[in-house]
C-alpha cells in the first residue's frame, strides 16, 4: 500500500495551471513511487534506463509527437537539452495544461534547464522524505492552515496530535527515507545496511557523475567533518584547515550538498534594524536519519544522551515544518535564523504573505521562562502575531499573552 504523501494536493492543483509540473527531491524519498501511483495511466520513462533514455534522445521530436501529453519522465536531468525540446512542444498548444510530469534528484541541472528553457510553463515541488504525519497515516496537521491564513492563537489551542511523543521521536531517530524507515518495524539489519549503501551510492554515483573531476578523498572528508557541524553556525576556515583545502572548495561543497537535497543552507534574518545580527549561515542535515548514521547513533537512548542531541532535534523540527508549509499553496515562503551579537538567538523565522513567525525549538518537555527571552524579545521587536516553541510538551498551552507551546507530535 502507498502511504499518502501530503504534497499530493498541490500537486494536483498545479497540475490544473501549468503544462509540466516537476518533482524535486532526494534519491529514494519516493518521488517515483508517488507520481506513478497519482498518474496511473500515463505513460512512464526512466532516463537513468538506457533504454528509455535512447528513446527519447536519438529523436526527442518524433517522440514528442507521439507523446505529446499524459507522459511523466523520471530522472530529468540526465537529458539536459529536454527542456529545450519541451519547451517547443509546450509552444504549439500553451493553453493546455496537465500534460507532463518530470522528476529530478539534482536541482541545479533541474533549475538551469527551466531557467533557461522553460520558465513560465513549469511548476515546481519539492518533496522530502516521509514527514511524521506521513509515515503514522495522519493528515497534514492544522497547525499549517492556521499559519498560512493568517489565524491566531485561539486557532492553535484547538490542534490535535498527529501520532504519540514516542511516535515523533522514533522518527526523529530514524529519519524519513521510506523504505528503510518501513522495512526498520522487522528488520533493523536491513536499515543499516540500506544507510551504508546510501552514503556509498551518493557518493560513488551521484556525485562522481555529477561533478567528474571532484576530488572525492576530500569530499568523503568533508561529508565526515560536516555531520559534526549539523545544526549549528558553519565556520568554513576551521573546515577548511580540517580538510586541508580551501574556504572556496567548501562552499562549493555545500553547495553540492544543499542541491542534491542532503543538506540544508539557511540563511541568517537580517530584518530587525533594531539589533546588530550575525549573517553567518547556518546549515543541517534534512534528514536525521542519515546525520545519525555518520555519527554512529545506534539507538534512540544513545541519541538522548549524545552532545548533538539538541542540534539534531531543533533541525527535525525546522524540517518538519518546511515539508509541512511547502504542501501548502502558500506563496513567498522563506526559512531563517536570527541570532544577535549578543547571542540571543530564535532557531527559525518563518516568513510568507502571513507575515512572520518565530519558532523556538527545545528537546527538553520543562519550559524554563529564561529560555524564552529571545523569543519574547523578537515577538515585541518585530510586533509578530505571536511566537512558537516546540518541544516535548505534552498538550498545546499558552506560555504567556503572545507564546504558545506546540509540542512535537502536533507538527
């Protein structure tokens, strides 16, 4: 049975405005799986087949005119002059919309090709892993509704839990890869041994293929290195000296992990012209799972007590609340950090037509009210609707006149 993912809705609807909708994400999230369970009757192509991929590209126009919609293409951009080609074919009919879906696991060919070739008659969606909701059978929570339509506190106190503390948590542990998170309810030997092929193929396949001349003894370092660095500020000098390479070279691996969806870049808010902010970038692993893995957590007690702890869980959360806001059609969204020079810090700024929101992220079920001075402080600040702290609370509960608690399993 497919689990429903919950970007299938807006897949939907966009599929109603635009020709070609694209589905990004990362290798084994389950972005085949998906499209070819909501299109059941299309027809379907693999370009990572050599079979299909000769059929389309010694003759991408007489394919084209006898395929002219109802068609996904899996793997996109291992034909990059696609884009071009459909660009054409989109041409001679632009009023026709819901005629092709294309899927890709790297986003800059993926974005160069619509750039360049098919903006205006593509949309796209990205799609992650299983979000908790997800893989427990629950819809999407309420919590993204009231945030995207602008509704208050009173709105919140009404949320429902998605699934037990203990359901989030062992998410959490396991990350959101579908099948080795399924195949882990009987198999735990399996699970490690799907992670240990996983890194081995993203790193031998993927990102050999993608950058040929990449120095992989240092990229395979720095994979090592980072996964210390999950969830907190990047000193990319101290990562260099490290890797003994330059400042340079690890930007542009971590600009190869963010593209290829391992990892995630956020960026410091500079909105508030009251405070002197840091603009160092913040960076963490989208999928716990994997991050855990690299640091050799074997269970869900080894996690509670190791030192990344904290860091591992603030970045499920902010993930967590990602993949829930993309599902929406919500417009202008935007992910950051804040923290000043005096170190007062919120883990996640939240920003869309709705305004913004500021989310603080704790392990800990006990609120003490120092912790929550930043988030306080920014609230007053930037005059928001209201603040969030997530943690391992067990009910939805008012903190004070403008803070509410939203425990984990509500996400």
């Amino acid at each position: 049975m497919v689990k429903k993912r919950v970007i299938q809705r807006k897949i939907a609807q966009l599929m109603a405005m635009f020709p070609i909708v694209t589905v990004v994400g990362a290798r084994q999230c389950g972005k085949s799986t998906l499209v070819q369970h909501l299109f059941a009757d299309w027809d379907y192509y693999d370009l990572e087949s050599p079979d299909d991929y000769r059929l389309i590209s010694s003759d991408p126009g007489a394919f084209f005119s006898l395929h002219h919609q109802h068609v996904i293409i899996d793997e996109a951009q291992q034909y990059p002059e696609l884009f071009r080609v459909l660009r054409g074919v989109i041409d001679r009919d632009r009023q026709q919309k819901g005629r092709f879906i294309l899927t890709g696991s790297s986003s800059p060919a993926i974005v160069r090709g619509i750039t360049e070739s098919l903006a205006g008659r593509v949309a796209t969606v990205e799609m992650a892993p299983f979000k908790q909701c997800e893989y427990y059978g629950s819809a999407l929570p309420d919590l993204y509704t009231v945030l995207v339509s602008g509704g208050g506190m009173a709105e919140m106190m009404a949320l429902r839990p998605v699934t037990s503390l203990a359901g989030a948590l062992e998410v959490w542990f396991r990350g959101g890869f579908p099948e080795p998170l399924i195949a882990a309810e009987k198999d735990e030997g399996f699970y490690r041994q799907w992670m240990e092929h996983y890194m081995a193929n993203y790193v031998n396949r993927d990102i050999r293929a993608l950058f040929p001349r990449l120095d992989m003894f240092r990229f395979r370092q720095f994979l090592t290195l980072i996964a210390q660095s999950s969830g907190h500020q990047l000193n990319m000098s101290a990562m260099a000296r490290a890797v003994e390479t330059s400042v340079p070279t690890i930007k542009g691996y971590l600009d190869i992990i963010h593209h290829t969806f391992l990892w995630r870049n956020l960026h410091a808010y500079t909105g508030n012209a009251l405070k002197k902010v840091q603009k160092a970038d913040k960076g963490m692993f989208r999928d716990q799972g994997m991050l855990h893995y690299l640091l050799k957590i074997h269970g869900l007690d080894d996690l509670l007590l190791h030192p990344a702890a904290g860091a591992s869980f603030e970045s499920f959360v902010i993930e967590e609340l990602i993949r829930g806001l993309e599902a929406t059609m919500a417009t202008q969204l935007a992910f950051r950090y804040y923290r000043t020079v005096d170190r007062a810090e919120v883990d996640l700024i939240i920003e869309g037509a709705f305004g913004v929101i500021p989310v603080e992220i704790k392990l800990a079920s006990v609120v003490r009210p120092q912790s929550l001075r930043a988030l306080k402080r920014f609230v007053a600040d930037m005059d928001a609707p209201y603040g969030i702290l997530i943690n391992r609370g067990r009910r939805v509960e008012r903190l004070g006149e403008k803070i509410i608690q939203i425990p984990v399993n509500y996400i």
